[in-house]
C-alpha cells in the first residue's frame, strides 16, 4: 500500500493541520479564567488531558501567547466546564477573537455559576466542572502546556450514576481536524486483562 511521507522538517510541511487530523477525537477544555482585574475570559482548548492521578491533575495547551494563558499566570487559578453537544455553537462561539478584556460569557449570553473552591465561574449549563490551581506552565516552543491540580470537580446529579459521571449524560463534544467536530461517540463495555494469562485465554 504507498503511503506518502511527510517531512516535519520540511519548510512546506506544516504540522499543524497533520497533527489536527490525525490525534483524534480531541476532548475539549472550556476554559474560564479571571484576569488581574477581575474581568471573565471562556474560551475552548481542544489540547486538552489528564496529567496525573496523584495528585489529580490536568492540562492543556495553548497555542500561542492567549488570554487564558495571560489569566492563568496572572491568578493561578482556572476552571475546566465540560463542553457537552447542546453547548455546541457556544463553545465555538467563544472561540472568536474576542479583544482582551472582553467577557466572551457575557458578550454571548452564556450563564455563569460560581464556584466551590477557586474565584472564576464554571460554565452554569454543562454538565459538570473542574476547579483547578495552578501547578506549572511548560513552555513548548511557541505554545505552552498548562497543568492544573484539580482541587474540586462538580457534576450535575442527573449525569452521575452513584459516583459514576455517564456519558450518555455528559454528552461531551470533540475536536478533529479542520473545522470537523466529533459529537458524542458510541460508547461500550470492555474489560481490561488483569494478566497476561487472561490474554493468553482470549486468544484460545
């Protein structure tokens, strides 16, 4: 089967878009900070995962010197909504250049709630938050990776099963390539092996 090559050190290779297409489905962080002044930014990272499970962390990019980059460094605090398949032309919305300074929340119309642990709000319609403090920010050649310690998550009580957020409730949206989205995808059961004799079974 030919198979084309794409040399990342070539001048007219560009990266991005490769990358864009091919790391997917990409969950998306939305993003709300407060700046120095107490002004609201939202805005959708669609690098976004977890970082690690002790202590419980998270982190995202931003491509480029951004205001939810500037706030974060500015406050040391952010808070992650879950930006689910009804919150879709918002997220995207808040995507716009909007200037700095500018309340992407309030400019279109999207509510607000506040938090339990950390001073910027959590988007109020979806599903479930993470509040997070600021660990570290990795610079990256021109884009920066943000890690957050998740101090407090916040799920509605319509998407948890017990303690168990469900998917069918959370409903998240994803990034692919170029302006493709991915809606919530089909969701099944699959058990890890424990050892590799369950492995060994499942091959007899």
């Amino acid at each position: 089967m030919a198979r084309r090559v794409f040399d990342l050190a070539d001048d007219d290779v560009d990266a991005y878009p490769l990358l864009n297409s091919l790391v997917v489905p990409r969950p998306i962080a939305w993003v709300s900070t407060l700046d120095a002044e107490g002004r609201g930014n939202l805005a959708p990272h669609s690098f976004f995962s977890v970082a690690s499970a002790d202590p419980p962390a998270l982190m995202f990019t931003s491509v480029g010197e951004k205001d939810t980059l500037r706030n974060v460094r500015a406050t040391g605090e952010f808070v992650v909504s879950i930006a689910s398949a009804d919150l879709l032309d918002l997220v995207n919305d808040s995507s716009a250049p909007f200037e700095p300074g500018v309340d992407e929340a309030g400019e279109l119309g999207i509510a607000l709630a506040a938090s339990e642990m950390v001073a910027p709000p959590r988007v109020a319609d979806s599903p479930a938050s993470l509040e997070c403090r600021l660990l570290e920010v990795v610079p990256v050649g021109s884009s920066a990776v943000v890690i957050g310690q998740v101090l407090a998550v916040t799920v509605d009580d319509a998407a948890l099963d017990g303690d168990h957020p469900m998917m069918d409730e959370l409903r998240p949206l994803s990034r692919l390539g170029r302006n493709e989205w991915g809606r919530p995808p089909e969701v099944f059961a699959l058990d890890r092996p424990r050892t590799t004799d369950d492995v060994r079974r499942s091959r007899s």
